[in-house]
C-alpha cells in the first residue's frame, strides 16, 4: 500500500498507511512508517496461533497459545547520542482492536520483554507494547561510560517506546488509540511511577506493583542486608545461614497467624505482629531451630534497615517480620537470601554491579569500604536524578484524567513494603484537602494502594495473590474487574468506576479458570485490612475490609 499522507500525533511526523479506518494496513506496510529517531526492524504478519518467544540468555524458548492474528513491528529508537532502545509492538487486526494500547513493563535490569503479557494485551484486543529498556542482557555493564544507555534505562525507554508505538498505532488503524495504559511490577512498577511523574501525558491509565521506585536507597539496602550479614572482611561466611530463615519466618507465621481472626498460614497485616527475633535465641550452642545471639542482631538490623552513619536517618525501610523466608521450604534461596547477596555469587552483594559500573568505574571496587554516610550522597546525587522516581507531584497526571493503582505484597523481601507505603503518604502529605481523612479521600479519587497479605515479590507466596492478567503470573480466575486489577483499572479510566475491594485467589492447582481454588480473599483499599468476621474461612464473603 502507497502512503497516503502525513500526520501528527504526539509532535511527531508520520506517514500514514490505512486508507480506510476500519481495516488496518497491510503489516509489511509498517516497515515504511517515518518516524523521527526511529528504524523498524520488523513487521510481520504473525497468523492467529501461538508465539514463540526469542530464545535469550539461554533461557528455555517458552511458547505462547490462543493468540489472535496480529501484526508483530520490531523497532529502534535512538533519541540521543549512544542510545539505542529496543521495543516492539502488537497490532491485532482491526475488526478485533479494543481501541487501547497498554504497555507492559520490565523485570530487573534485564532486556528481556514479558512476552506473556504482551500475548494477554493482544489477546483482549488491545496493541501490546514492551521495549528492552535500551540494551540487551543482564549486566550492568552496559551503563559504564555511556550515562545515555543509563537515562535510557531510568527514564527513557518506556516514553520513547510508547510514543512511538502511539504514532504506529494510528498508521495502522487510521485513527488513534482511546485510551492507553501501562502496567508492571518490580522495576515495571518503578517504569509506572517514573512515568506518572516525568511523562504524565503518556498513559490514562497506570499499575504499580512491588515498585523499585526509590532505587539508588534499594540498592543500598541490598548492600545492607549483605554487609550486616557478614563480619568485615569475611564475604564466605554468612552469619545467619539461609536455612534459618525458613525456621524464622515458621516462627513468625506461628506467633501472628491467627491475629486477622483466621489461622490459615497467612499474616494479614504484619505491622500487628510483635515478633522479636530476640525469642528464638539459643539455650546453649548453636542449633538449627534457634539464633545465636550475633544472629539475633543481625536480623533486627535487617528489619531496621540501613541508616545514615551520621544521623541515624533511615535511608530506606527494613523487611517486616514474615518476609525472611518467603517462597517454597525447597527454594535453594527464600526471600531475604535471594537478595542480600548476589545469586550467582553469593559471596558479594546483590546488584554490586550498580557500584562498580554506575557509581564509581571500578571493577575492583571493596564495598566494605563503603562509607555509610558521605558516600549515601554521592549515590544519590549521581543517581537518584536519573533512577529514582519519588516525585510526589502527580499534579499533571491528576489533572489530565490519570488514573494509578499500586499494589505490593507485605511479605516482599525485595521492594520492601513499608517504601510503597511511604511513596503513597507522601501523595496524601501533598493534598491540600483539610483532615488526614479529607486528603486520603482526595488522593483516592485519582490513586488507590492495595497491600497483598502473604504477597512476596510481585506475585506467589502463601496469601491469596492471584488477581490481575495485567501483571506477572497472576491470573484470576473470573475474567472481572472484582477479580482482575487490569480491568479494574480500565472501569475506572473509562467508565468513572473507582476500584473498591479486589478479590484475589490462592490455588491448589493451576491457574486462570482451569485452575483448581484454594481460598480466595479481600484485597482492601489501603489502609484497610482484611478481617475474619465468621463462616467459611475460604471464602472472600467471610471477611470484610476494616480499620487496623
């Protein structure tokens, strides 16, 4: 098909390509689209079916099924001087096009795209959109000597990629989308609230999971944890091994089950729990089933958190009780361990790489050296303008209709819980409505927290989390907006519906509508939490969402 014209859509020229706005082009077509800064690498007519995914880090090629025919674009964007950034874009036929776009986000500081989630975007009918954030891989080597590739990391990536994908959008279709959203959990959590505070123009709708958004003061907790772990010097010997952390976490369990008025091996609200790691404290000797008394400082260091050497301040929060050993009893690396050293090298910290090639060029670089006070600030003032995303100022994307949800599991022993918390006050701190009670409603009226009890890291633990096909590994079973946070999401931008109690699903077996429940239970709207009022304890009807 010849292009027929020249449009506009964000700023940006490009050629047109459907004659007709009721039948997309031809996707060989989307190869000739111009775009400022961008080249497509690919576009090809992907016949209704399944999707194999890339093979990628020697990772096993995963397959994806029940997909609908949709144009599959591969593109580049190179905005700056040394970046390039990598993204692509699903275009379902036009008779199956929902009119939205939405965004998926990333994991880690990897490239790789969550092609589940891009296979469940088209499968709705919507476009799918995912980039590798500007680079390929998992090292972090790749922001050494090039601070663009980093910007592009931090910042850059989703917007260049959304608003191309935008443009392309409307090439294919001949109009332009309705509405657009963006979801991710992790560092797609961090993308989400990075986007509502620089690009508020880009999404209508946002989900937040597990957010890394405060990231320069996680990295430094990964560091904490790992040098509070060890005694100076010693990288081989951790003092609190990883089976302990299991033995902890039981106690915990044992000790705060049963205070939402249910014992069903989940602590709803840990913040309730008055577990002192203190109380399981060794008789004589060491023993598997108890903590030397070094252990026992150095779990209530972890839950403290790392602090400023100078001030005692608190650089960023401490894990809650019940995360320690989040995860499977046979998982070689439960909760904290997965996180205070690396997992490949457990005889360093977790994301060292940050400092050795981000912070200070030096491959050699001796974090026992690290100066818990002086050098806080030279990470944050060389990184936190570019990765951290703590604005509280969502004004422009309030003032434009954005709707925000964010959710994150108590239990999470990565993205600890307690900082979505303080981000979401701190929205709540910059309304200017009267009473507390008066500026938590003013800020629901456009941004709602949910807290997961027995949520680890984005998804899976022992609580009901299953509760949203716009996230990773999460699928409801009841394709609903009760159920399913995405749709949830897309009553409240599209309809006026603000999302009230969620409810999420634990199973047995399976997942999805095939998949066998277990329990299912009520996601309240922060700060309430769920509370056992009698009856079947299976069931969501037999809580309700209380006052803590």
């Amino acid at each position: 098909m010849r292009a027929i014209g020249i449009g506009l859509v964000g700023g940006l020229a490009l050629v047109a390509l459907a004659a007709d706005p009721a039948h997309a082009a031809n996707c060989a077509d989307m190869a000739k689209i111009v775009l400022p800064h961008v080249t497509v690498t690919g576009a090809q007519e992907i016949a209704g079916g399944s999707f194999a995914e890339p093979q990628e880090d020697g990772r096993p090629v995963r397959s994806h099924g029940a997909l609908p025919t949709f144009c599959h674009v591969q593109a580049v964007a190179s905005p700056v001087a040394g970046s390039r950034i990598g993204f692509e874009v699903w275009l379902p036929q036009a008779t199956d096009w929902s009119g939205r776009v939405h965004m998926v986000g990333n994991g880690g500081f990897g490239s790789n795209l969550y092609y589940a989630q891009l296979a469940a975007r088209v499968r709705r009918g919507d476009v799918g959109v995912a980039t590798d954030t500007g680079h390929r891989g998992g090292s972090l080597t790749f922001g050494r000597g090039n601070r663009a590739a980093i910007e592009d990391w931090g910042f850059r990536a989703v917007h260049e990629s959304i608003v191309a994908a935008k443009a392309m959008t409307q090439a294919y279709y001949g109009r332009a989308a309705t509405h657009s959203y963006f979801s991710g959990s992790s560092t797609g959590g961090h993308q989400a609230l990075m986007e509502a505070q620089r690009y508020p123009e880009d999404f209508d709708g946002i989900i937040a999971g597990a957010p890394g958004n405060n990231r320069t003061s996680l990295i430094l907790s990964f560091l904490w944890s790992f040098v509070k772990n060890h005694r100076p010097g010693d990288n081989d010997h951790p003092i609190v091994p990883v089976p302990k952390l299991a033995m902890v976490k039981k106690a915990v369990v044992a000790q705060c089950d049963a205070l939402d008025g249910v014992s069903d091996g989940v602590v709803s609200d840990p913040r309730a729990c008055p577990f002192d790691p203190a109380s399981l404290s060794c008789k004589g000797g060491d023993a598997p089933d108890c903590l030397t008394g070094e252990q026992v400082a150095t779990m209530q260091a972890i839950y403290q958190g790392p602090r400023d050497a100078r001030t005692g301040a608190q650089i960023y929060p401490g894990y809650v009780v019940g995360s320690e050993g989040q995860g499977d009893e046979d998982s070689p690396l439960p909760g904290w361990a997965g996180y205070w050293a690396n997992p490949g090298k457990q005889d360093e910290p977790q994301r060292v790489d940050f400092f050795r090639y981000w912070v200070k060029d030096d491959p050699d670089w001796d974090w026992w050296k690290f100066d818990w006070g002086a050098d806080v600030d030279r990470v944050r003032t060389s990184m936190g303008p570019v990765i951290d995303a703590v604005d509280p100022d969502l004004s422009r994307f309030r003032a434009r209709g954005g709707k925000l949800i964010m959710f994150v599991g108590w239990n999470d022993p990565v993205a600890a819980s307690p900082e979505t918390i303080n981000y979401y006050e701190s929205l709540v701190a910059q309304s200017s409505a009267g009473t507390r009670t008066d500026r938590l409603a003013d800020i629901q009226g456009f941004a709602r927290l949910y807290m997961v009890g027995g949520m680890g890291h984005t998804a899976g633990g022992e609580g009901a989390t299953n509760m949203s096909n716009a996230t990773r590994n999460s699928e409801p079973p009841v394709d609903d907006s009760l159920h399913d946070m995405g749709l949830a999401l897309y009553d409240w931008v599209e309809k006026g519906k603000a999302p009230e109690t969620l409810v999420a699903t634990k199973y047995s077996e399976g997942q999805g509508p095939s998949g066998r429940i277990a329990f299912q239970r009520p996601i309240c709207v922060w700060p309430l939490v769920p509370r056992y009022r009698g009856g079947d304890s299976n069931a969501t009807a037999s809580f309700t969402c209380a006052a803590p």
